[in-house]
C-alpha cells in the first residue's frame, strides 16, 4: 500500500481528489542523430513537432501519485528509476508513486533498452529526468479540486495484424479525462494499440501520431493531453503488415502522420464526452520487478505498464479478466526492438491473470 504524502501535497480538507498537469520540450538539437529502429542512424536537419514529457499528478485521501509520458519509443528501466525520482521529488512524492509511460515514437532520441549511440546523448540522458522533474513541478503548482472517470471507445480500419489483414489487432481508445470540479478540462490520458512508426528516413525530429493527436486534443481545450502506448507488438498501422505489396500512405510524410492522429484525437474526443466524473476515488499503486510490471490504480482506473513487449490480444484478455476496472495497458515501456515482438509466444493464462492480481491491488 502507498505510503502517507508529505502534509504540504494532502489534499483539501474534504479529503477529494485534487489534479494538476504540465509539460515540457525534450527534443534533441538539431544535428544529433537519430537512430529510428526501421532505418538507422542518420543527422536530424529539422523539427516537425518537438518532443514532450506531460506529467499528471493526483492527489486523494492523502496520497499523491503521478503519471509520466514521454513522446520516445521506450525508456529503459535504469532511466526509468532516474525519472521516477526526479518526478516524485518535484511532485512531493514518493518514487513508487510515479507511474512512466512512452508513446512509442520510433523518430526519437536513445532512450530505450540496448539503444545504440549512448554515449552521444549522454548529457542529454543525465538531464533528460530533470526536465520531467520540472514538468511535475508545474503540475504539482497547480493542481485544482477535480473529477476523473474513464472509458473507452473503437477505432476500427486504421491498423493491422503484422501478419495480415487476418489477424485481429487491438481497436480500442481508452480515455481517460480529468475535469476541475466546475467541469474545466485539466487533462487526458489515451491509449490506443499501434506502435508510431508512420514517418520515413527524413531527419525531422517527430513525435509521430501520438504527437499530433495530442495536439489536436489541446488544440480543442482538452487540457494535456498525455498518451500510453498501447499492447502494439503484432499491430502495423494502416495496412502495412509484412510483406504487403499494395500499401497506402506509402509517402510516410506528415500528411500521413495527421491522418491517424487527426482520426485518434477525434475518437478520444467522443469517448471522453461520455465519461463519468467522480471526485471521490482512492488511489493505489503495486508493482513486480521479476513480472516488469508496475501498476496505478485511481478510482476504477487501473494504469498497467509491463516492460516487455505483448502482441494485441494480452490487453484484449486483460481488460476482460478485470470487468470491473477501465484498464489502459502500456507495454514494451522499456522499448525493446520490434522484432522481438512480432511472433511472440506468450502464456496468456498465466500472464494476464497474474497481471490481473496485481492491477486489482491483491
């Protein structure tokens, strides 16, 4: 069970729940390189949309916790730890309260696990929490008596099973939206199950379209808009599963880029006009190294990260052996290569309802 919140971060005296966001830059310069896992290494000349940390942090019944997202392809679990201090001590928390996410963004700097190229990012890695750090301050400054409530929607006809239009990806959009007790928007958590790799071998830094759907949702008074890559091991989007002669949006430009998020945005929209406030929730948190999975639970959200990567069908069964919860799962936070991803064999009776035990904090 979490700890007590230092007194400063306690809530109001009617002991409900309280929020705040913030978000900041964490694009590289221009000229350092980046290695994007389809097509190497090369100098970025340009920047088409910076990259960002957006950082949540709630406040009920006397704890404070805090959500972390980053537009990169994953973060290994040493950095990780780094950011999830950096964060708690901004937030007036505790680490284990912190729960880190990606977007799965293949245009990005070497976050992830094995990334090559370290040691040319290595003041940018050290500083790299910092900056998440000082999002979280931003977030911890102005928090606001405030409501959540989850749900989720369908997508459907944007992505594809890696091997064919056969297999069954993962359709859902699940939102979750924090409102001001007057019903203002604070911000938005979204998942959706399809891994950012859309734009080509250009040299622009991107956050792909988890990027741009955020920016359309912030752009329509969301509030920030924070994304969770989705259980996206065996998921292409469009129509690109292997070997496919015919593919659309074969030019992997911008225009392709907005296609999907402009679509994303527009559903995360619709489902979070029909979510439900509460602003009396509990919150949770649980974690299992040996598993690499940390979990967050606020009301009947449960936010579940897994480090390793799991095809489509792990968050389709996990969702359903926890009927009573709104579950955004977050895999391959750690970022391994796709590859390891695409024929995986997992035990789904064995994994998800162990995940399950943990996601309901037993």
């Amino acid at each position: 069970m979490p700890q007590e919140a230092s007194p400063d971060s306690r809530p109001g005296d009617d002991g409900l729940l309280r929020a705040g966001a913030g978000r900041a830059p964490i694009t590289p310069p221009v000229g350092f390189e980046v290695t994007n896992l389809e097509f190497g290494s090369t100098p970025t000349t340009g920047i088409d949309d910076d990259l960002l940390v957006r950082v949540l942090v709630f406040d009920a019944e006397g704890r404070r916790v805090a959500i972390c997202s980053l537009d990169v392809w994953g973060i290994d679990p040493q950095l990780q730890s780094e950011i999830r201090s950096e964060v708690a001590k901004s937030a007036g928390t505790h680490a284990p309260f912190v729960w880190v996410t990606c977007t799965g963004n293949a245009t990005s700097p070497p976050t992830w696990v094995d990334a090559p190229q370290r040691d040319a990012y290595e003041h940018y890695l050290s500083y790299l929490p910092q900056v998440c750090g000082g999002a979280a301050a931003h977030a911890a400054n102005n928090m606001h008596p405030a409501a959540i409530g989850a749900n989720a929607g369908q997508l459907t006809d944007v992505t594809t099973g890696v091997a064919g239009p056969g297999e069954e990806a993962d359709n859902a959009v699940n939102v979750c939206s924090i409102a001001t007790a007057q019903g203002e928007n604070i911000a938005q958590l979204f998942s959706f199950s399809c891994p950012a790799v859309i734009r080509g071998d250009d040299g622009r830094w991107t956050g792909d379209f988890p990027a741009y759907a955020s920016w359309a949702l912030e752009q329509a008074g969301r509030g920030i808009a924070a994304f969770a890559r989705g259980s996206d091991a065996d998921v292409r989007p469009y129509n690109w599963w292997r070997d496919n002669q015919n593919r659309s949006h074969t030019s992997r430009n911008a225009q392709d880029v907005q296609a999907l998020g402009l679509l994303l945005a527009t559903q995360a929209s619709t489902v979070a006009n029909n979510v439900e406030h509460r602003r009396n929730v509990s919150v949770e948190v649980a974690s299992d190294d040996d598993l690499g999975v940390r979990v967050l639970r606020i009301g009947n959200l449960a936010c579940i990260g897994l480090d390793r990567p799991q095809p489509s069908v792990f968050a389709r069964h996990l969702r359903k052996a926890m009927p009573r919860s709104r579950a955004i799962v977050s895999t391959n936070v750690a970022g391994h290569p796709p590859e390891t991803g695409e024929e995986l064999d997992v035990d789904l009776e064995l994994d998800t309802l162990e995940v399950a035990r943990l996601a309901g904090i037993q």
